[in-house]
C-alpha cells in the first residue's frame, strides 16, 4: 500500500496549485520566447525574464512542462498525479544537473543560481501536488486510514 493519502480533503487546493504552477510554467515560457527572438537556441548571454536566465531551449521547455501539467490537471483522475509526481522527479534533475554545469560551456539552458533555486521550488510544490491529490474509493481511503492508524 502506497503512503500517499487517498481523498485528501485539501485535494481541491492542490489541484488548484498544480494548475497555477502549470499556468507560470507557461508564462516564464512565453516570455522566455519572446525575450530570447532572434537569439540562437540555446545561446549564453545575458537573457533574464523575471530575475532567472533564460534562452529559447528553456523557454521551449518551460511551455512544454507547462502545457503538460495543465492539461494532467484538467484531465484529473489520478493522471495528475502521475504527471505531477514524474514532471517533478524530471525537473530536479533538470535543475542539479543545472547547477552541476552553471558555470561551465555544458550550460545549455543558460540558467542562473535563481533559475535553479525556481526549478528546485516548482518541482517541489509539484511533488507535493502529486502526493496530496489523489482520489480513490471509499474502500481505499478507509484503508488507507486504518494502515496510517495502526502502530
């Protein structure tokens, strides 16, 4: 049995959550897209949007993630849970292999200390979202409770 809580009462909140942070995926996206025109695609310069480096890659990546968590949390039925849950294993490997190359050519996403540290968050408010919402029967919520109860 897994530990994660079935029919957590709060799930409508971190439904909502998951969909804000799929909504600033997309929007740090977007204007990572914007900002970045013109640029190659995984240039290393200076482009900020919204205090963290970007370029066209990320911003790419970033819509991409976006879009995805959007649409697991429209479609709901546990699928966003699993989405949730692997998006955010994906970006804290994103994010440490990041900063394992910051400061080095292999930075291809041209991402910042506060790229990183923003990457590290979304996938953790990610995490969370994917443990606290998942929805099963009453079977199996009540399971769950006498599993959690029992020393």
């Amino acid at each position: 049995m897994a530990h994660t809580p079935v029919n957590h009462p709060a799930r409508p909140i971190y439904r909502a959550i998951g969909g804000l942070t799929g909504l600033y995926l997309v929007a740090f996206g977007v204007l990572s897209i914007i900002t970045s025109t013109g640029n190659e695609i995984l240039a290393q310069d200076d482009t900020r949007v919204l205090g963290q480096g970007t370029n066209l890659a990320l911003g790419l990546l970033s819509v991409l993630l976006g879009l995805i968590v959007l649409v697991g949390t429209a479609l709901g039925r546990n699928i966003d849970v699993a989405i949730n849950q692997w998006l955010a294993y994906a970006l804290m490997v994103i994010s440490l292999a990041s900063l394992a190359f910051i400061r080095t050519d292999a930075n291809i996403l041209n991402v910042s200390i506060v790229t990183v540290i923003v990457m590290m968050t979304v996938a953790l408010v990610l995490l969370m979202v994917g443990m606290y919402g998942k929805v099963g029967t009453e079977d199996e919520a009540e399971a769950f409770q006498k599993a959690r109860l029992v020393l």
